[in-house]
C-alpha cells in the first residue's frame, strides 16, 4: 500500500512537471508563440545544464574562446550576406526560448499573410526585461488578452529588484521599522535557501516550445524551486503574521491580502513561462516550512543585531561566508548574483540598524516599547494631505538617494573588483561572471544602499524636516 502511494505521488509530480501544463494555461491566457521552422541549424544548437543557449549572436567578440570566435565568424557571414545569414546562422535556442534578435529570427509557423495581419492587430511583442548578462533576448510573441498581461507582469515585479528597493524602504521610513528589519531577515534567509537548493537540484526551464517566454531575465538559471513563488509567499504571510496584534485591523483583511499577492506571484510565474506547475507548487510549500522554522525565531535575531556584543564582526562575516558558500555550489549564472543581494541587502541593514541602536537614533515606536500594543492604524480623517504630503516627499526623496547611491557604487566597485582580481574592465558582462568581482559588486553597491536605507537617509529626512 505505501509502495502505491509512493509511486502515486511521483506520477503526479511527473505529471505537474510537463511543460504541457504551461503552455495550455498560456494558451487559455491568451499568449501564442511565434516559433521559428525547425531546421537543420536548429537541431544542432548547443544548450548549457542549465538551459541557456550557447549561441548568442549578441555577445561581444573575443579572442580567447572558441564560441565567441565563432560568433564573430557568424557576424562576419550576417553582414556579407543578409539574406544567408537569416536561414542558416544562429539558430535559436528552442529547448529553453533563447532567441536571436530580432532581424535574424525565422518566420512564424503559420507564415501566411492573412495570419500575419491577424498577429500585428494583436500585438507582436518582445518578452520582458532582456538579460543584460547573457544577452538573450528571447522569442516573439502575441499576447490577445491585455489584462491578464499586465496583471501577471505587475505580479511578477512583485518578486524584482525594483519592487524591493520601494517596498523595504517604505516599510522602513513610514510603516514601521521593527517590522521591516524582520521581513528583510527573512527574504533574505528565502533568498539565499532557495538560490542553493535550486544549484543542488539542477532542473532546467520549461522547454520552448511548446512554452511561450514571457520573461527571460532568468531563463539562465535553474528552477527547482520557484524562489519568486517562495519570495511571493514568504514576505506577505510573513508581514501578516509580524503585524497582526500590533496593528489595528481586521484579521480577514490581513489574511486576504497575503492569499492574493501570494497567488498572483506564484501564477505569474506559470505565465511567463519560467516554472512548472511542480515548480511553483514547490516554492510555495518550501517557503511555509521555511517560515514555520525562522517565524519565532525572528525576535531574537534582530536583538541581537541591534545590541549584540560583537554584532558589528558577526554581521559581515557571517553574510559573506554565507555568500561565499552559496557561490560554490555550481558555475555562474544570475542566481549568484541575486544570492549575494540579498545577502548583502541583509547585512548593510542590520549594520544600519546597529549603529542606530548604539548611537540612540531612530528609535523604534515609543508605545510598541512600552507595550501599548496593537498600534492603531491613522484613521481616515486623519490622512490628510500633509500626511500624505510627508509621505510621498520621504519616498521621492529617499528614493532617489538609494538610486543615485547605487549608480555611484556600481560605477566605482566594478573596475576596482576587476583591478583586485585581474579581471579584464573592458567586458563588464564577462567581468561580472569572474565570482570574485560578482560578490564584491554586489556586497559592496547593495550593502551600501541597504546601510543608508536604515541609517543615513532617516538623518536626511530630520534635517529637511520630514520625520
């Protein structure tokens, strides 16, 4: 009976873990592939482990590998002869949606005129937010239902970088700064456990076809488990359970918001073609056990980071030798990158938070330390427009401080990490793949930026009369 039950099991994650399944929930979501004919090129195109084409037609020419001589003898035929170039080189790479640009993709299945007119009434349109780091640009494709499109895309920014650099801050200077400590604790515990198990499970992408790339930003990473489904879940139940009892509000409300972010984040990822069913259905459950450890234990961490005897030696050490170890588990790609963020986000805020507490500024809510709990939230007649005012004035500002700092950083850390390791300047996307310019990128811009979140832009905020 056990046996069944087991061999049940894994027919079903067999089963949510076909492609098929994702291409039919596009498919009724109005998305429709414009795949290329298959040819001969395209059978013999290379894939990495982890799902990325090799042959990129965008990648910079270089003398020391023989992809990129290859490359540059493409290039070489493309511009000779155009029309040559459109039917036998670089083929695109189907297994993953990895796609040429636009001038050298194939014609659509269809290839008629009349279906042609019928996909430019629709929308022809490229997938989301190119990979600057591996130049794949992904396959066209059409989207019929305009909605679901931006909705699934507002959900899946939900799991983005931008979204994190307003949303942290916004708790941080507006909300309250206990819980926005905590919930950067824990996206970046999520972070960092899912980035590594997906290295150790090693699972390529859906394929394409039959999956339509919405988004290929992370089309070079693994996807066992879907770390946007565990972020997505994560970070709403856990500012649902952080608040609730400190805050005045319904519990139904509370609980509701947390279902419909997590929801929407976890499908969007099924939209954009970057996880299966098992994948996202993974990151969702792996995400609950990961809080179900870490909730209580939340409290005590950030004590400790705000007045632990050698908090400022612990902090560093203990988020770079995490980054280091999770930097170990397999070859580049842009989940290191995304590991190190977190792990440095983590680390500048918990150093802000520290020297805060030491030097007596930016004191917690004064009646949450008295225990004159729940906190009630502003009434309505109470919002108004100075309120309002100050907030919006704290987030443009602050924001626009956190930008420019890491436009600052990024432009002085890259060619000081690459004369550090010898990497050469001239190629920041091949630089950026040495480990060691990587880690000291990202914990030196996104540390920095973190730090002034907590400590240095609230001091700003009291000199231009904002607190």
């Amino acid at each position: 009976m056990a046996t069944d039950l087991i061999k049940g099991f894994f027919r079903l994650c067999l089963n949510l873990q076909e492609p098929h399944h994702v291409a039919r929930f596009q498919k009724l979501c109005g998305v429709r592939g414009t795949f290329p004919r298959k040819s001969a090129k395209t059978e013999e195109s290379e894939v990495e482990p982890n799902g990325a084409c090799v042959k990129q037609c965008t990648r910079e020419n270089t003398d020391d590998e023989g992809v990129d001589q290859k490359n540059s003898v493409l290039r070489q035929r493309k511009h000779s002869s155009l029309e040559t170039s459109k039917q036998e080189e670089c083929s695109n790479g189907l297994l993953n949606g990895a796609a040429m640009p636009e001038e050298e993709t194939g014609q659509p299945e269809s290839g008629s005129k009349a279906d042609n007119e019928r996909d430019e009434s629709k929308g022809v349109v490229k997938p989301l937010r190119k990979n600057s780091l591996t130049g794949d640009v992904g396959q066209e494709f059409i989207i019929e239902n305009k909605f679901l499109f931006y909705l699934f895309t507002f959900g899946t920014e939900l799991g983005n970088e931008m979204f994190f650099i307003v949303f942290f801050p916004f708790l941080m200077w507006n909300v309250d700064a206990y819980v926005s400590r905590q919930i950067i604790v824990v996206w970046m515990l999520v972070l960092l456990i899912g980035q590594s198990t997906k290295d150790l499970i090693r699972w390529t992408r859906p394929a394409s076809p039959p999956v339509v790339k919405v988004e290929v930003f992370y089309n070079s990473e693994y996807s066992m488990p879907s770390t946007h489904a565990m972020t997505g879940t994560a970070l709403p139940f856990s500012l649902f359970m952080l608040t609730y009892g400190r805050w005045q509000y319904p519990f139904l409300f509370g609980l509701s918001i947390a279902v419909l972010w997590s929801v929407l984040v976890c499908v969007s990822r099924i939209y954009m073609g970057m996880h299966s069913v098992l994948e996202v259905i993974t990151g969702f459950l792996y995400s609950v056990l990961i809080l179900a450890v870490f909730q209580p234990l939340l409290d005590s961490i950030d004590q400790y980071y705000l007045d632990g005897a050698h908090a400022w030696l612990a902090i560093p050490l203990l988020h770079v030798g995490l980054g280091l170890a999770a930097f170990s588990l397999d070859t580049w790609s842009t989940s290191r990158g995304d590991t190190a963020q977190a792990l440095s986000t983590g680390a500048g805020a918990a150093l802000g938070a520290h020297l805060n507490h030491q030097l007596g500024l930016q004191p917690d809510d004064p009646a949450a330390a008295l225990g004159l709990l729940p906190l009630a939230m502003p009434a309505a007649g109470l919002l108004d427009a100075a309120l309002l005012g100050r907030t919006l004035a704290r987030m443009l500002v602050g924001v626009a401080v956190l930008l420019a700092t890491r436009a600052a950083m990024k432009t002085v850390t890259i060619p000081l990490a690459c004369g550090v390791f010898g990497v050469p300047v001239g190629d920041v996307r091949r630089a950026r793949q040495h480990s060691g310019v990587e880690l000291t990128y990202r914990y030196l811009v996104y540390g920095t930026v973190a730090f002034n979140c907590v400590a240095l832009v609230p001091l700003l905020f009291g000199y231009l009369g904002l607190s």
